[in-house]
C-alpha cells in the first residue's frame, strides 16, 4: 500500500499515538478525551471515519469522553447567522446517531461555559505573538477562507483550544495531522503554567494527541473534505442524495481500478471511502471493480456508504423529530461542563493568587 511521506515530527507523532492505543487499552479508566468540532454544518462521513469512530470506540473501552461544540471558532472566518441552533441541534444529532451517548459523554458548547472560556485570558499571557504566529494549521485557514483580515479570535484561536483541552484536564485528544500544532501549543501552556503558578506538582496534564489512522478521505471535488468547501457526503444524505453526491465525484479516465493515492487520489480516496464503509482494504475494492471504470466505482461507493449509514440514518431521523430530548441532552452537557470549568476556574485563580 503507498503511504503519504510524514516529516520525522509527524511520524513519531504516529508512533506515540500508536504505544497511546495499547495503553488505553490497558487502563481506559486513567485517561479523559476531549475532542470537538466546529457547528458549521452537518457532520460528513470524512468525519465518521477520521475522528467519530475513535471516540465512539473510546467512549465504549469505558475512556470519559467530553464532546465540545466549538460555536466561538465557527466565528473565527464567518459571521454566524439565525440558523445556528438549527446546525447546533443537527451537529447533536449526527452524534447521538453515530453512537456518542449522553448519559456518558459530556456533550457541550464553548458560549455555555463561560469559565472554560474566561480561562484563554490567563493563558494568553503563557505564549509570545510571534509564538501565535507561526501556526501553520491558521495560516492555512486564513488562506483558504480567503479572508482580507485575521481578526483577533482567528489569530488566537488555537490558545482558546488549549482552554477547551485543559479546563477538564484531558490527557487524550483523537485529532487529524492538521491538528497536531493545537495540540502543541496546548502542552506548552500547560507546562508554562506549571512551571510559574505549581512548580513541584503540576496542575495541568500535558495532552496526548490520538492520530486517527484512517487516511483523510477527499471531497468530491478532489480536494480535502470539509464543509466550508461544500463537497462532502453528509452522514444525514439520503440514499439518493449520496447517489447524485457521489455520481458527480472527480475521477479519472483510466479504467482499471489501483489504489495509488498519490497518482490518482480521487480514484483512490473513493475506494478507500468503499474499503472503510464495507471493512476491507481498498486493494480488494480495487480488485472487485477491475476495469470497471468509474462508473462502477462510483456505484461501488454509492451502495456501500448507503449501506453503511442506513442505521444511522435511521436514528439520525428519529432523534431530529426529537427536539426537545436534543435540547435537553445538550443542557445537561452543558451544565456538567460548567460544574468542571468552574472548578478549575477556582483552582487557577488560587494558584494565581487572585484570592481577594
Ligand atoms: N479545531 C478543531 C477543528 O477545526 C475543533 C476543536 C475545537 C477541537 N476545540 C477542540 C478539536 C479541542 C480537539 C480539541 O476541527
């Protein structure tokens, strides 16, 4: 199988997140994961594949697992509008529908914890401008959001992030490679913070990044999926949905199937989306199409994503009818969030002391 290269950086990063699974596996209890998106639109199956099912499978080897709605980085590159509770509520249920279960996550959004939040200013005051500067992941954003300026919250965003990681103490964060310069400056503040307010017994964990070793999958256009690029396979799709979705995906000419994502990514990404949804490799969904060309492919694809989250989906429909038990089950996240973040709060300011 071709591999993507990774820097000396990125591959110990691997290999730490690899010796990480065997000792969770180990002691599940001794670890807390965070982990968090952005309510910008439905959750997609790059999603499911990529992070969803690493939590799913922590939250149930018996890890606590805290679930975060980031709604203060969706206004990092866009002005949010009345439809926000709408994509909230729909991020909840594309959760719940995937397996996250609110009686044991802790499922909650960043404007309802207001101490998780009051948190970035003491640890804005732990890192340099320049440090905030040399973020790649957000100089990417920028770039690709197409901004004319960064406003302050853009710029400091990934600091806020070390709040959301450390406010609950998580010694797990299951993240993409894209992630890995947040998790970064988190263990740096972290470790600041320690040296200066709790030298000789540490308050704050320094997290741990769990990498997903499911390749990233591509949009349909061939680029990587994300929602603000409007080319993903939303998990809610419906079978037809996912049919036209997926019959307007960028291939190539070549007739025989091979799986070589760095010679013909797309052709690759929908084998690898195949080989994920049916549990097989994507050599073997290679094989099975032959020279079946795209069109097969792509029908190959089709069947297997729909039925894959025909379950799901189901109960995505179910919970979506549901309103008030999505509200609730976000309320109470919301407030168990809040009973940790105001114990920390307390904590930081005793060790600051700002006791008056
Ligand atoms: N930055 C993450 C993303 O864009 C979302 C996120 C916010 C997050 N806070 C987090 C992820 C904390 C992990 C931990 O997808």
């Amino acid at each position: 199988m071709s591999t993507v290269t990774l820097t000396p950086s990125q591959a110990a990063s691997h290999h730490r997140s690899d010796s990480l699974a065997a000792a969770i596996e180990h002691d599940p209890a001794s670890y807390r994961m965070l982990s968090g998106d952005r309510p910008t639109g439905a959750l997609h199956v790059g999603h499911y594949f990529g992070s969803l099912q690493n939590r799913i499978r922590l939250q149930d080897a018996g890890v606590e697992v805290l679930v975060l709605i980031a709604d203060y980085q969706a206004v990092t590159d866009r002005v949010v509008s009345a439809d926000l509770p709408e994509v909230v509520m729909g991020v909840m249920a594309d959760y719940l529908a995937v397996g996250i279960d609110p009686d044991r996550a802790v499922i909650f959004a960043h404007s309802q914890v207001p101490a998780l939040n009051q948190l970035l200013l003491p640890f804005l005051s732990l890192v340099s401008v320049a440090e905030i500067g040399r973020n790649p992941t957000v100089k990417d954003e920028v770039a690709a959001a197409g901004l004319a300026t960064v406003s302050g919250l853009m710029f400091t965003y990934p600091v806020h992030q070390a709040a959301d990681i450390l406010f609950c103490h998580a010694n797990l964060v299951p993240v993409g490679m894209d992630q890995l310069p947040h998790l970064e400056i988190t263990r740096t503040i972290a470790r600041r913070f320690n040296d200066r307010y709790s030298p000789g017994s540490p308050y704050f964990p320094e997290p741990a990044a769990l990498l997903s070793s499911a390749p990233l999958l591509l949009g349909i256009d061939g680029q990587k999926m994300s929602k603000s690029r409007h080319n993903t396979i939303p998990l809610r799709a419906t079978a037809d949905e996912t049919a036209r979705l997926l019959g307007r995906a960028k291939t190539d000419s070549q007739r025989a199937m091979s799986y070589e994502p760095d010679r013909r990514p797309e052709v690759a990404s929908l084998l690898l989306l195949t080989a994920l949804c049916r549990g097989m490799t994507p050599e073997e969904v290679a094989a099975e199409i032959g020279a079946g060309g795209a069109a097969r492919l792509k029908a190959a694809a089709t069947d297997a994503v729909n039925d894959r989250f025909a379950p799901i989906r189901a109960r995505r429909a179910a919970l979506a009818a549901d309103p008030g038990y999505l509200r609730a089950a976000l309320a109470k996240g919301n407030e168990r969030a809040s009973a940790i973040a105001d114990g920390t709060l307390r904590i930081v300011r005793r060790l600051m002391h700002q006791q008056y």
